[in-house]
C-alpha cells in the first residue's frame, strides 16, 4: 500500500514540473510494484510447500 500512496505522489509532483519526466518515473515505479507482487507470490508459493513447524519459530 505504501508502494502506491508514493509512487501516486512522486508521479503527481514530477508531473507537475515536467510531464515527459512523470511518465518515465510512473512506468519505472509500476514496473517496480509489479515485480514486488511477482516475488511475493513466489515466495508464497515456496512457502506453501512446507509445514507449519518449518514457518513458525517454537515459543519459548
């Protein structure tokens, strides 16, 4: 979430100064988040492999 609220105001401010800049700055960022969802679902999938007990350290 944090992800978005920033790059919505980095893209709204670069816009503000320079329209062509905002455009790069609102793709790269995009391509960012998409990649962080992507490697999160993957992790999650890894994780989903194994048990309970390998996640989830015993309390003490």
């Amino acid at each position: 979430m944090s992800h978005l609220l920033l790059a919505g105001l980095a893209v709204s401010g670069t816009a503000l100064a320079n329209a062509p800049l905002a455009l790069v700055t609102g793709t790269v960022l995009y391509a960012h988040i998409v990649t962080d969802v992507a490697w999160d679902i993957r992790r999650l999938r890894r994780r989903s492999n194994v048990t309970t007990d390998e996640i989830v350290p015993p309390s003490r």
